[in-house]
C-alpha cells in the first residue's frame, strides 16, 4: 500500500438518541450542526474545514449504530486551542469528563476523554 497523508479519512460515531447527541456535540463544541440522510442513516456532520482539505466525521443514528461505550474504538476530536474550553461545557450538555487536560509530552500536545450522552467515551487532542 502506498503511504497515505492521514491514517483516517472519515469517522462515524453511533449515537441511540440523535436529538440528543446532537444537542450534546451542538453545545460542546458551540456551533450549529449540519445534518443529512443517507438511505436510513442519519447523520450529523461534525465542524470541520472540508474544502481546505479537513478530515470530517458524523454523528450516525440508524441500523447498524449502536454506541460501544468504552470498548469500541477510540476517536479523538480536535479540541482547539484550549481543551479546557469544550471539557468546561460537557457536564452542562449531559455528559461527563472522564479524563481531564492531559499533557502528552514536551511539544506533543495534550489530550482528554469524555462521555457523550449516548455513553461513547469520545477523546479530544490538541498538538
């Protein structure tokens, strides 16, 4: 296989409750959700830059989703520039921080895990 620039291209997080999770992602990360039907998936786009050449991901609610808790695979979501600023409002949206702002190492970043509301225990970094 030829090297590849990411190691991902998309991401899909199941969710139980889509009003919900929307909601919860909506808050967290203070913006307005897309949302989008795939033959009987829906989906809710998460923020990101597509058109200069971001790496996107969605909420997804439908056959086959169904959120793994702590044992399915781990996704991390950028967190900005501050963790602090999106784990601050998780509690608030229904969810919990299950490991706060952690530094990685020297000039490596940091990163943090939280549980959404539908019980997925999502990460968020910041390099």
């Amino acid at each position: 296989m030829e090297m590849t620039k990411n190691a991902i291209s998309w991401f899909e997080i199941p969710v139980a409750d889509f009003e919900r999770a929307k909601t919860f992602y909506q808050t967290i990360f203070d913006f307005e959700m897309p949302e989008m039907t795939m033959e009987h998936i829906r989906m809710g786009i998460l923020l990101h830059d597509r058109d200069g050449g971001g790496i996107g991901g969605a909420i997804c609610f439908g056959e086959g989703y169904a959120p793994a808790g702590d044992k399915g695979p781990k996704v991390y979501l950028d967190g900005g520039s501050d963790l602090d600023t999106v784990l601050h409002r998780v509690a608030d949206a229904g969810g919990q921080v299950i490991l706060p702002k952690t530094p990685i190492g020297e000039n490596m970043g940091q990163f943090a895990f939280f549980s959404d509301t539908e019980g997925n225990v999502v990460g968020l970094y910041n390099g």
